[in-house]
C-alpha cells in the first residue's frame, strides 16, 4: 500500500490500521465502520475549526452550510477518486459485482475511515495536517455561504420574490435494483408551463436537479424578458 501511503503523503507506524480502513463490512466484522465513525468526528471539527477562523465575519448558518457542502458524500467520494481509492478497496464479492469500488457511499466512508486510522496511528495533528492537505484546494477557493443554499431552497425564495405558486415534486419512475436505484422526479409549478425533469440516484437529489433546472430556465426568462424590455 506503499502508493496510497504516498498519496496520503502519510506513512502509518501500524499499517494494520490503514488495512482496517480500507476493509468494507462485506469482508469482515473487522472493517472500517468505527473507524469511519472516529474520522466523521474529527472530520468535522477541523473543517469547523478552519472555517471559524478562515470566514470570522459569517454568522453560525452560513459555517454549517459551507462545512455542509464540504464534509458530504459528494466531496468525500471525489476526494476518494482523486487518491484512487477504490482500488485499494477489500470488497465482499457481491459488492465487487455491484459496483461498489465506484459507489460514492462507500468511498465517502472510506475517506473518513482513513482519516480515523491516521488519529489513531499518529493523534490529532498528524489527522488534521491529513485533512488540511485533502482540503487544500477547497478552502482555498470557497464560495460565498449564499450560494450553497440547496436548489430547492433557492428555487422556492426565487418564486416567492416573484409571487408564484410554490412548486410540487412528482416521481416518474424508479429504476434499478435497491441498492442502486435510479429516480427521475418532475417539478412543476402551478401557473407556469414549465416542467423540468431530474434523474439521480436518491428521490432528494432528483428533486434537487429538478428545482435547479426550474430556477435556471425561470431565471435565463427573466433575463431574456428584461433584454426585450430593453
């Protein structure tokens, strides 16, 4: 596991602990689970840490919403792809079959898990220059706590401020298997005869690509209006 360890830029005194972490449930009842449980933790507070001190000026909402889009699965799985970790993965058969080397649940989890691991080798400063490393881009470029506001926050702030009815969901089809299930969702808005469509692998994210592709054509109609105005 040598060029992990290099791509972690960390080299572990107890290599059995970065084995640990690199072992799914579907191995083992030795697996990852507590360790990924210790690096959400820790995880957590030292983007929180980073955060307060990078961002002094925003109020308590704006940190949980940029440390939100920081610490999710979404983030952790292309932290995960950009080590290559899932080759390094030990996977039961039936997730090898499924797919789960590129599953960003499993990924998430396994980012969380090593940094867990490097606490446990190494303690908090060896886990958190870890973090900072793994982050190292991402603070530096961090946007504006205001557009982190979820699609379909956005999407309804937007109608109210325009006095439109506030939009419905509806669930067109699910596909898949249930461990990999693909949602297609609809949102529509009462008055409006616009319908945009979001497809993913949860209902909530579909809703959520279905509010943003209602907000985007809602506001590129507002904008081509005021150009005709004009």
């Amino acid at each position: 596991m040598q060029p992990l360890m290099d791509a972690l830029q960390y080299r572990f005194r107890d290599p059995s602990l970065l084995d640990e972490a690199l072992t799914h449930r579907s191995v083992s009842e030795r697996n990852n689970e507590r360790l990924e449980f210790l690096g959400d933790s820790i995880l957590n507070f030292v983007i929180a840490s980073e955060l307060f001190v990078r961002r002094p000026e925003e109020p308590e909402g704006a940190l949980s919403r940029l440390r939100a889009s920081l610490v999710n699965k979404d983030t952790l799985a292309a932290i995960a792809r950009q080590l290559e970790l899932g080759e390094w993965l030990r996977l039961g058969s039936g997730e090898r079959k499924s797919g789960g080397r590129r599953r960003d649940s499993i990924l998430s989890d396994a980012v969380e898990s090593i940094i867990g691991a490097v606490y446990m080798d190494g303690g908090y400063g060896d886990s958190r220059a870890l973090i900072l490393r793994l982050y190292r881009d991402r603070l530096e470029e961090l946007p504006e706590a205001s557009e982190l506001k979820d699609p379909k926050t956005r999407l309804q702030e937007f109608l109210q401020s325009t006095r439109h009815a506030l939009p419905s969901y509806q669930v067109n089809r699910v596909s898949g298997k249930s461990h990999d299930q693909t949602f297609s969702v609809s949102c529509h808005v009462e008055g409006l005869d616009i319908v945009t469509t979001g497809t993913a692998g949860s209902r909530r994210r579909a809703e959520q690509v279905a509010a943003e592709a209602m907000l985007r054509r809602l506001t590129e109609h507002v904008c081509y209006g005021t150009r005709e105005k004009r």
